[in-house]
C-alpha cells in the first residue's frame, strides 16, 4: 500500500500556491448548476460517451478510498478545526462537514434516492467518522450493485453513473490528502486506489476548467520517480511535499 510520505515542518498554507488553485469541492459546483469544474461540465463540454466509460469500475478501489477517508476522519480532532488546509475555500472544519456531506449525498443518488440533506448546510456531528461510514456503505453497496451503469441523479439532474464514480475517487483521495495535510497525518491511499482516480482525473478535466476563478488550478509538475498520490495531488491543482 503507498502511502504519501509529508514534510509535517511544511504548514498547510505553505502548499497553496498563487498559481495553483486546488479544487474547492468537486461537485459542490454541480449542485448549484454552475459552469465551474461541475458533472454537469463535463457532460456538457466535450465529455464523450467513449470517455466517459475510460474509468474501470474498481469497487474494491471505492472501498479502500472510502475505508482511508475514514481513518483520517477518525484522527481529526475538534481542536483543529480552525486550522487551515490546503483547499482554500476550507478549513479543517468545514472540510470534515463538506466530506462528511457529500457522501450522504452521493449514497443517496448511486441508491436511487433524492439527497436527503443539503451539503451547504450540513453540521457534522460528534462522530464524524462514524457519519461518514455509514454513508460509505450504503455508497460502496449501490456501485456493486451496478450504479456505474444507471444514470445517477444528486438533486440537479442526471449525469452517467461511471462518471460520478471516477468524480468520487478524486474527490476522496484529493479532500482526503488536504485533510491529511491540515492535521499532520498520512494519507495511505493505495496506489490500486490512486491510479483509477488518476485515469478518471485525465479523462475528465479538461484545459477549460482550469486557471483562475476556475475550479481546478493549473497542473503542478511532479519530479520523475515522484510518489503515485504526488502526481495525482498535481494533475487535481495541488502542490505536493514529499
């Protein structure tokens, strides 16, 4: 299992960038129907049929992602939510309820089901981690259950199953990393895990969607030889600090 190795001398402001604007929630955009780095983009400008089926549907890679989001749920504390992260529009806090949300959202939609909560103004609560599995689950059990093949709706019309599921592999590795980030721990995601969102990242954003007042800053360049989750970090618009 890879595991990104961090710098814990490196404060989470000092991986932000001028001229990298990391992702601020990838499917926030969606629910609100804005042209901006959206599902609805996506299907919209250029996303075809073909390439929306480019991502293998690895459930056992949904599992391990969800599975890490998890743990580093779990080693959060309360006393650190108002420590930045590398997301700017987040703090600690608020990118737990953002996570904690959004997988209730999207285990609603991969279900069948109309979102039961509204992420902008959702509070997590004691237990965050203990939240956010229980919405992994039913999550984890819609997609073996063959969601990827359906048109999933998340409350702002349908979009192709195998796409929200490569958007759910970036957008838990990515939140995942800047969580990790803001509070000092590792981010063990698998590079199984790391490769099938960075196959779904390369097929789906696209030069447009970047660059300021976008919602996915420019590509960071990665050495050579560079660890699997840092180039993934870069190609979503983070620096990474190996």
């Amino acid at each position: 299992m890879a595991m990104a190795n961090h710098d814990s001398s490196i404060r989470p402001s000092d991986r932000r960038t001028s001229s990298s604007r990391p992702a601020a929630g990838l499917v926030r955009e969606a629910a609100r129907g804005e042209v901006r780095g959206s599902l609805h983009v996506l299907t919209r400008l250029g996303v075809g049929a073909a390439e929306q089926e480019v991502a293998m549907i690895d459930t056992e890679a949904l599992d391990e992602v969800l599975r890490t989001t998890e743990k580093i749920l779990g080693g959060v504390h309360t006393d650190q939510y108002a420590l930045p992260t590398p997301c700017p529009d987040y703090n600690v806090g608020t990118l737990v309820n953002h996570i904690v949300a959004w997988v209730s959202v999207f285990a609603d939609g991969a279900s069948g089901d109309k979102p039961h909560i509204d992420p902008a103004s959702f509070k997590a609560g004691a237990d965050p981690a203990a939240e956010f599995a229980a919405s992994a689950q039913r999550l984890s059990a819609a997609f073996r259950d063959g969601a990827a093949e359906r048109q999933i709706d998340l409350g702002n019309g349908a979009s192709p199953g195998s796409m929200i599921f490569g958007m759910i592999l970036m957008e838990y590795i990515g939140h995942g990393w800047d969580l990790a980030m803001a509070t000092d721990q590792p981010a063990p995601y698998s590079e199984r895990s790391i490769s099938a969102a960075k196959e779904a990242a390369e097929a789906n954003l696209k030069p447009e969607y970047r660059g300021p007042d976008k919602s996915f800053g420019d590509i960071v360049p990665v050495p050579d030889g560079a660890p699997p989750l840092d180039e993934l970090v870069g190609i979503l618009g983070r620096t990474p600090h190996s």
